[in-house]
C-alpha cells in the first residue's frame, strides 16, 4: 500500500509531539484556533484535510490527550511522528506541551490507585479520554475506613469543579460535553478510583423496558464443586447450584 502526502499548507504549523510513552499529554494553544493531532512527517500535511474544519469547536485553549504513542498497534516508519497541526494566525500561535506521568500503562484499565496526599502532582492526576461517549460513572473504593475524598475535574479550558466522596456518596455519574477531561484527587488516605462509560448501546438497553423486565439478578448460589480443567491447569470449573424459594413459587 502506497500513502501520498501534500507538503506541509502556509496556514498551518506543525509541532511535534515526543514519543513519551507511559505519559499522557496535556497541551496549551491560542484559544479558538483550528488544529489536528495525527501521525505524520515533518513538512508535510495530515492525511485527511478534512478533519481540520471540525476542531474549532473543541478549542477551548487547553487539549488532554491519552498518549497516542501507546495504543499505537503497529510499528512507526522512520521519521513518523505524533505531530499537532494548528492553524497560523497573525501573532504566532502559542503552544505548550506538558507530559504528565500515569500510573495504568496504555490508560488499558478503569481503574487507579490513588496515593494519599502527595507533593508529585502527577500521582494524583489523570487525563481521560471519553471517545465521544456522553456520560462517565466515577466509583470510589475505599481501602480502608470511608474518609473524605475530594476529586477536581476540569474540561479542557475551564476552571476546576469538585466532587465530594464520603461513606454516604461514593458513585457519581457524570456527562460529559467535551472529548477529555482532567482528574486530581486530595484524600486522607490511599483508595481506588474506577469509572465506567456510558455510550449509547447502555442508554438503548437502559430505556427499553423488555430488556430490563428480561434481566434477572440472583446471588442466591451454592457452589456444588470445583475442579481443575483436565487439557489447561490454570483453569478451574465451577458447578453452582440455584436456590429457589419454594414459599416465593407458591404465592406466584
């Protein structure tokens, strides 16, 4: 397969962006303008043009960003880069990138571990990316005895707002208008953070009353035996047994 690039447009510049991996990325622009975020060469432009028209929407002067460099599945060519594409304005265009260090490689996993209060910001700081999906559900697991948490979200470029966790509010669904946010924790002591999306097949399936009349929850089981698979012995079978309510069926 054979790819052609145009030379890099006069409207637009071209930044790199390090391949840092284990670190997302956080980048600063002049409010408004348009830009893209893609693989490519120096000198050259991005593969679809296209796409360029639809980023002023999202350009509030602060971009969040899950490190592309580490959920890349195939191997770069020499001289390909992550670069960011902006486009030029009269004073030049300001831009700053910061790396900021994530404790879940390739973001793979919903769920962290928080440290307690701590002078590294970054231990305490994660950039997710939403793939716009509308709502996100944030989960507190205590490791010890329930304690105040306090949870700073910030869309790109707007102020902080605060989530409060205690014994009595521990889940928090929350929408989200823009393509990322930017998460920091303060807490008394060390817990776990998972978060869950809600795109929308779970909407669908949430309003569509058949469905929901169709799902039974039962946490009525015996487990009968268990036993190791004869071909894989890191594999085990669980035979459970369902307890039913004899009472339950007769007044049914």
């Amino acid at each position: 397969m054979i790819y052609f690039y145009c030379e890099l447009m006069n409207g637009l510049k071209q930044t790199k962006i390090e391949p840092q991996k284990g670190k997302n990325i956080e980048i600063q622009i002049t409010k408004g303008i348009l830009f893209v975020i893609d693989f490519g060469f120096e000198g050259y432009n991005f593969m679809n043009i296209l796409s360029l028209a639809k980023s002023r929407k999202q350009n509030n002067g602060t971009i969040y960003l899950e490190n592309p460099y580490d959920k890349l599945k195939t191997k770069l060519v020499d001289g390909e880069f992550l670069y960011l594409y902006t486009q030029k304005v009269l004073s030049d265009n300001i831009i700053s990138i910061t790396y900021h260090n994530i404790k879940n490689p390739k973001n793979e996993y919903t769920f962290h571990f928080i440290k307690t209060n701590s002078n590294n910001e970054d231990e305490k700081t994660l950039i997710i990316n939403n793939e716009d999906k509308d709502f996100i559900i944030y989960h507190i697991n205590f490791c010890e005895s329930p304690h105040p948490i306090k949870m700073f979200y910030q869309f790109p470029g707007f102020d902080e707002d605060l989530f409060e966790f205690g014994k009595e509010n521990q889940i928090f669904n929350q929408s989200i208008p823009h393509n990322s946010i930017k998460l920091r924790f303060e807490s008394l002591n060390d817990f776990i953070f998972t978060y869950s999306f809600i795109d929308k097949t779970d909407l669908i399936f949430n309003n569509y009353k058949k469905w929901k009349k169709e799902r039974v929850v039962n946490d009525k089981l015996n487990i009968e035996d268990i036993y190791k698979k004869k071909n894989n012995g890191n594999m085990i079978t669980i035979n459970l047994i369902l307890i039913i309510d004899i009472h339950l069926l007769n007044i049914l």
